[in-house]
C-alpha cells in the first residue's frame, strides 16, 4: 500500500481507530477495509498526532495513542434546559432535545467515544449489533473505532457505518466553545447529537447541527418497522482544511447515509460540498449542504436490498398524529430515489377520511405530496394513512409511509376573548376568558385567565378542558393608541398688563390645564403653563410647559435743561424722567427733529439753527414694553429790523424791502398808503416786495411775528 504524505491531498490517506484490549486506538491509512498486519503500530501522543495531522506529514500505516495522553469519554450528564414546544397537538417533530444526555469524549479532533453498549439489537442490513463506537466525525461504526476525517461515498467496502454528516468535524476546544458530541440511550432507542460542532482546525466560524436515531424498529418516535432517523437542523460547512477544504467548503465532500461495507446494502442520500439548497439525488453531481437544514429522514435497514427503495422526509413521520374536532393539518412528504437513473412515484389511501386533500403531488428524483386534512365529528378515531413511493428500479423499490390519524372530539366550545381592543402608548391591555377550562395557553407564553398585553397584535388563547384536545379561540386584535400630544398656542409676551389667551392646536374630548381649569382655553397672567388632555379614545397626553409674561408699560417722559425756549442756540442736556411700576427701563432712544437722534437716559444735543424741534422720546422695559412721548424744543431767531426807505430804481441796491432775520419767522405783513388804502400783503414775507408800479412817497406797515408781537412803522419809496 502507498502511504499519501498530505492528508489534504486525497479522502482516503488516513482512517479509523480499532480498539484493542489495552485500553489504546488503533489509527491506520485505511483505503479500504485493511487486512491484520503482524507490524508493531507506532506509539504517539495525542499531541504529537495532531501535530502530523496539521502539518500533512507522513502518517504511518498503524499508529496506537498513547494511553493517558488523551481523554476518551466524559461520564458527565449536561443541563437539563426546559424549552417551549411549538406547534399543535398534530405536530410531528422528530428532533430530540439532547440536553440531558452524556457527552461522548472529551474535546478532540479525531477521538472516538469508548464502545458503547445498546440494550437494543441495531439491524444493519441483516447483520446485528449490540454495541458501536461514536466517532467524531459525524458517524456511528460497529465493527471498529474510526477516526477517517476525509469520508468515503457509499457504497464501499471499507466502513460498516450510519452516517448523518461524515465530515472533518473539530470539537478540540477544552471549553466545548467548537460544540459538543452527547448520546442517550433508552430500551429502544439510541440518540446522538453533534450540537453546534465546528470543523478541522478549530474553525467555529460555521457550525453544524445534526442528530442520529437509532432503533431496534419497534420505537414509535420514527414509526414501527423504521429503525434509522436522520435529523438537522442549521447545517452550514462541508469540509475541514485536511480534507482540501477551504473556508468550509470544497474539497472533498462530506457524505450523508448507511454502509454495510458489502459494497451492496447501503443508502447514500448526499455528498455535501458546497453552501446552497440545490440537490439532484443521491448519487448526481455534490449537493448544497443547506438543503439538508431541519430536514428529517426516517428509513430501515432491517433487510439487505439489490434496490434501494426510496427515502422519504415528511412531517408525517411519526406514529401517530392526534387531531381534535375542527382542527387542521397540513401535511406532506417527499420520496428521494436513492440511485442513478431512477424516478419515483406517489400513491395515496387516506385512511377513509371525510376531508382528505391533496394539493400537491409531483413524480420524479424527488417526488413530492402535500395535502391537508380538517378533522370532523364524521371522523372520530382511528384512521391509517399510507403514502407510497415507488421508483423504477428493476425489481421496484417501495417504501410505505404509513401514519395514523386519531379524531378526537373537541371538550366543548372554543373559549371567547374578553378585553381590551386597544390600549394608549406604553400602557396596558388586559385580556381575560371565562374561567371555565383546566389550562390556558396565550398565544404569547402566558397561562391563566386573565393576562396583560403590552404590545399590539393578535391574540389567540388555547385552553384544554380533562383531555388531550384543546380549543383554541378566534384571534383578537389589539391596537396600540398613540398618546395624544398637545402643544399650547397663544402669545408667550403681553404688554400694558393684559392677560394672555392659551388654548391647544387641535380639540381634545378633556382639559386639565395646570392653573386648574378645565376650559379649552384660559386666560392668564405672568407663569409656567402645561395642559393635561384626554383623547377621543380615552388616553392621556401633556404638553411641554409653556412660558407666559405679562409687563406693564412704561410712562415716558423727559425734562430738559435748559427750559425751551431759547435764543440764536443752545446746548440742551434732555433728563429721561420715564416710569414703569414693577419693571425696569433698559433702552432710550432719542430724536431731536432734524438735529439728530441719541440714547440713554440724559442725552445733550447742540442746537445751532432757530427753529421748532419735536423731541421723541421711547422707552423700552426689561420685559420688552415700549412707551413713546413727543415734545418740541424751541430756539428762538434774533429780532426783526424794518428800513425805513427803499429805492427801487433797478440798480440792484436796496430795491427790495428787505426785514433782517424775518427767515426765522413766521409772519404776515400789510403794507398801506397814506390814504391807508392796502397796497401788499404777505403771509411769511420773505424780502420779496420792491413797491412795483407804486409811486414815490411815504407808505405804512403792520408786520405780526409768530410771537404775537406786532410791528408798525413807515418807510419811503424813493427812486
């Protein structure tokens, strides 16, 4: 025989363990089923043979572990962890908790469990077995331990193995952090679970979950006459790096099935290499390894077969499925011919049921049924199912699926649902039935009568009343109210002492405002203001609070120094005589007419022009009122001059009756002859007369200032 110097290179370079009296592991390059060799077998630490498995070196034809350099099997029993179950009372699911079981062997990459012992007879095709080995690597084997990392597919000569995944599985973590390998075993029934194992070497990026049962064919769990179960859940790698894996995936592929090693009696249903859900049977191209995910397979090999028959997969597969008065039950089944070139076929006899349907059902590599059945009071008992595939190998192979559908009546009326059909945001609802039945099971977890929701949804409750059967209730809503959120509305600042007005941006069914009224709106004074308010359906919202002042305005007033009015100019100092009762005066802002503008409290301002000034004072409070008083500062023009002769003879030298400063007054001026007949007059003469078209001689006037004074005099018109 050639010894292979990388294991990686090719699936077959390294096998299995025979155990010895000694109490070591036999590891040996099985190919095929080997002949007894008379070589003494080479002597290796655990750690050593790791070693060489990792590195790919040469491994010898017959290697034997050290005694003590390992560990072979844990005497430990794990948690007992109670779990929910789901479904109804027609559920079958085929997979057991291991929890309570052994595990097998301590954390190890190739070790095998020590020999267990069934208190059961296994029959694999004809021959029989009252003891196996569990091996790491995703398998069972009964006539010796195998540690064969890279799997062989079926059939083959060299293993006698039941094998739910054989691939490179690695649990050589002290921690059992790369899963652990458990086993139970009953009268019956032997279960053994590789939960959440990882792959060659130490990867636990990717976990597998997979489960074997097997039994001696009297074991209801997977029907009468059935004697192997295969169960998955997540599946998620194929290969480990020894086995030219990469990532996972690759390489050499992992198998799924039953070997004699007669190179006849077996089932293959697989080979894995790759992630994916596709697969064209058992002996085509490699498959997707997600297909297998919580799949079951159930099938027998009590007898040694020329034909495989077909291998089915179902929901169906248990004994029996009890069915309560009106309850439904979606069924179906797939059948996998087992051998190239092969179809198969679906027959059906639904056991008399009044409502037996089926929607489904397809002929090919995998032949599919699916139906549903409603159980009726026409259907009480007892009724067998039988599900046929039929494939076309010469001679047929058949495998029956039978199931037995126990009606059972119902214990009375389905209960109704009380309560409350909706409830306010982060609030509660509370939903009740009649205490009328033994046990009660929401649909949420809760049991009772009585129960509290704090999430919208739909709502069933089961109840059961002395019997197998339950009732479950029609669905009842229940809605979630949004809270109302109101937002006041009005003016946050009023002047002159004047209340505000609040209310809410939309109408509520109830107020409660924080100053006690239960108004839609309030009037009020200076404070903090929040309102409670009640929806239409009866929740409770608040608003944020919302700031109101009310101020007094200011009284603005000012004297001046000095007083107005007064003559040719002046620098007047002007003194904010302003008031506001419980506030204060935070801005002045002056306009002192055309001589300009000022602020503060006791501006001055020069006023250089004879003139009226309007003065306007505003005042502004802390609180933002204003107050505005106007006043007028005086500067009073300098005296009038009146001549007393003017000679309008065109020379451009006293032509014009000319008033020195009469610009700065407001007049009016009548000038008469000495007849005192009214020859001119002027309102706010402007040294514009020069006695036109008059003749020479003396003439009177009367000029009356804005003061009041009046002026009077004569002057002659001499050209």
């Amino acid at each position: 025989m050639t010894l292979i110097t990388m294991k990686a290179a090719v699936a077959h370079s390294f096998s299995g363990f025979a155990r010895f009296s000694s109490g070591m592991f036999l590891l040996g390059a099985l190919g095929m089923a080997l002949p007894a060799m008379a070589q003494e077998p080479l002597v290796l630490d655990a750690a050593e043979y790791d070693r060489m498995k990792a590195q790919g070196e040469v491994i010898p034809d017959r290697v034997t572990l050290r005694e003590g350099s390992y560990s072979v099997a844990l005497p430990r029993t794990r948690t007992q962890v109670v779990r929910p179950k789901g479904g109804s009372l027609g559920s079958c699911d085929l997979w057991q908790d291991p929890t309570p079981c052994t595990q097998a062997f301590a954390p190890h990459d190739d070790l095998p469990s020590l020999q267990v012992s069934l208190p059961f007879t296994f029959n694999l095709y004809g021959q029989e077995y009252t003891s196996l080995w569990i091996n790491n690597n995703g398998n069972v084997t009964f006539d010796a331990a195998y540690g064969t990392f890279s799997a062989n597919p079926f059939p083959n000569n060299a293993f006698v193995m039941v094998a739910p995944f054989w691939g490179d599985v690695d649990t050589g973590d002290p921690n059992n952090e790369l899963g652990v390998v458990s086993y139970c075993v009953d009268d019956h029934r032997m279960v053994v679970t590789w939960d959440s194992v990882g792959y060659y070497n130490t990867h636990g990026d990717l976990r597998n979950t997979f489960q074997l049962i097997i039994t001696d064919g009297t074991d209801p769990l997977i029907g009468i006459g059935n004697n192997v179960c295969f169960n998955y859940q997540d599946m998620t790698w194929t290969t480990g790096d020894a086995s030219q894996g990469v990532n996972g995936f690759g390489g050499i592929p992992a198998v799924v099935g039953a070997n004699l090693g007669d190179g006849v009696s077996y089932i293959q249903i697989g080979t894995f290499d790759h992630e994916g859900t596709d697969y064209d049977g058992p002996i085509g191209a490699n498959d997707g390894v997600s297909w297998l995910d919580y799949r079951s397979f159930v099938f027998s090999t009590v007898t040694p077969i020329a034909n495989i028959p077909p291998l089915v997969s179902g929901n169906v597969l248990c004994d029996t499925i009890r069915l309560c008065d009106s309850e439904t039950f979606d069924f179906g089944a797939e059948f996998y011919s087992p051998e190239p070139d092969q179809t198969t076929s679906i027959t059906v006899d639904g056991g008399g049921l009044s409502s037996f349907t089926i929607t489904t059902q397809t002929t090919g590599i995998t032949a599919n049924i699916a139906g549903t059945i409603v159980a009726s009071l026409a259907d009480i008992g007892f009724h067998t199912v039988t599900i046929t595939g039929t494939d076309t190998g010469t001679p047929e192979g058949v495998t029956s699926l039978t199931f037995v559908v126990q009606v059972i009546p119902a214990p009375g009326e389905p209960p109704v649902i009380y309560g409350d059909a909706f409830f306010c945001e982060e609030g509660v609802a509370y939903l009740n039935v009649l205490p009328l039945y033994d046990t009660y099971e929401w649909s949420f977890g809760s049991v009772g009568p009585n129960v509290s929701v704090y999430e919208p949804g739909t709502y069933t409750v089961t109840v059961t009343n002395g019997g197998e059967c339950s009732l479950t209730s029609l669905p009842f809503v229940v809605t979630e109210v949004p809270r109302p959120s109101p937002v006041i509305t009005g003016s946050n600042f009023s002047c002159g002492g004047t209340p505000v007005v609040l209310s809410t941006t939309e109408s509520f069914s109830a107020y409660s405002w924080s100053n006690g009224s239960g108004d839609p709106s309030i009037t009020v004074g200076t404070g903090d203001y929040t309102v409670s308010v009640t929806s239409d359906d009866g929740c409770v919202g608040e608003s944020l609070p919302f700031s109101v002042v009310v101020a007094n305005d200011p009284t603005a007033f000012y004297l001046t120094d000095p007083a107005s009015p007064q003559v040719n100019s002046a620098v007047v100092t002007f003194n904010d005589q302003s008031t506001v009762e419980g506030g204060s005066i935070v801005s002045w802002q002056w306009v002192f007419g055309n001589a300009g503008v000022g602020n503060g409290p006791n501006p001055t301002q020069a006023f250089t022009a004879p003139g009226q000034y309007p003065i306007t004072l505003t005042v502004t409070t802390a609180d933002g009122c204003t107050a505005t008083f106007q006043g007028e500062f005086v500067i009073l023009p300098p005296g009038v001059s009146v001549p007393n002769v003017i000679s309008p003879n065109g020379d451009n030298s006293n032509d014009y009756l000319v008033i020195d400063n009469i610009e700065y007054w407001s007049n009016e001026l009548s000038i008469f002859d000495r007849w005192g007949a009214e020859v001119y007059s002027a309102r706010n003469y402007r040294n514009q007369w020069k006695a036109d078209d008059l003749p020479d001689g003396t003439y009177y006037y009367v000029l009356t200032l804005s003061d009041g004074d009046e002026l009077k005099g004569h002057l002659t018109v001499l050209r």
